[in-house]
C-alpha cells in the first residue's frame, strides 16, 4: 500500500508538471518579448514558424538583389542584419532557454529585422523598409 501511494504521488507530480508547462508558442512569445529590449522595434512576439517565416522572405529578398546585380545593397542589408543580431545575442535571456538553438536563433534574427525597422505593421518583412532605411 505504502508503495502504491508513492507511486500513485509520483505520476500526479509528472503529470502535474506536464501540465502546467508552456507550449512551444508561448515560450518563443516569451522569447521575443525578452529579445525586445535587446534588439528594439515593436513589442510583436512572433512564433517561431513567424519568425522563420519572415528570415526567409528576407533570405529571398537578398537573393533577388543580388540575382538583380545589387550585391552592395544586399550586402549592406546583411551586415545589418548581423550587426544587430549581434547586439541582441550577447546572452540569451532566460525565457529563451528552454528553446533548441535553432528556434532561438530564427526567434533573434526575426526581432532584429524588426528591430531594424523592416517590418509592415502585421510583423511581415518588408523590403521597400529595408531599402528606404538603407538609403539613409
């Protein structure tokens, strides 16, 4: 009896804990609200599919630039991009740990594009953005 107690204790803490965890979505909104403060830029707390999402539309941007024979510009845009991820990722914020590497890297990358300036008003990368900001 004393055993089956324990062990009947034992599973309703791990399935307590289980439980009372937060999702995938709320840890990276989490995250990007930590990464805020780093990076600058609007308060928006993307999902890590959003955050990889608008990497890649400005990965595509790049590419078309440079396809485009803009190589200067899209290099400019790079370093930028890198400046600021930089600034951002001198440690990683608590609420950021429980994310793998690769989440928290597309999480800080995304809040920097936001923190350049370089997103519309629904968190989506906009290139006229990037190159208006980089002509200044």
């Amino acid at each position: 009896m004393r055993n089956t107690a324990a062990l009947l204790a034992a599973c309703l803490l791990a399935v307590g804990a289980v439980g009372c965890s937060k999702s995938g979505d709320e840890t990276a909104k989490d995250c990007a609200t930590a990464l805020t403060e780093r990076t600058g830029g609007k308060a928006d707390t993307p999902t890590v599919s959003e955050a990889k999402e608008r990497n890649d539309a400005l990965d595509k941007a790049l590419a078309d630039m440079v396809r485009s024979g803009y190589q200067g510009v899209a290099k400019d845009a790079f370093d930028a991009v890198e400046e600021k991820t930089k600034e951002g990722g001198k440690s990683r914020p608590e609420a950021c740990e429980p994310l793998s590497g690769d989440d928290y890297t597309a999480l800080l990358m995304a809040k920097a594009i936001d923190g350049l300036g370089w997103t519309d008003g629904d968190g989506q990368f906009d290139k006229l953005k990037m190159v208006e900001s980089l002509g200044d």
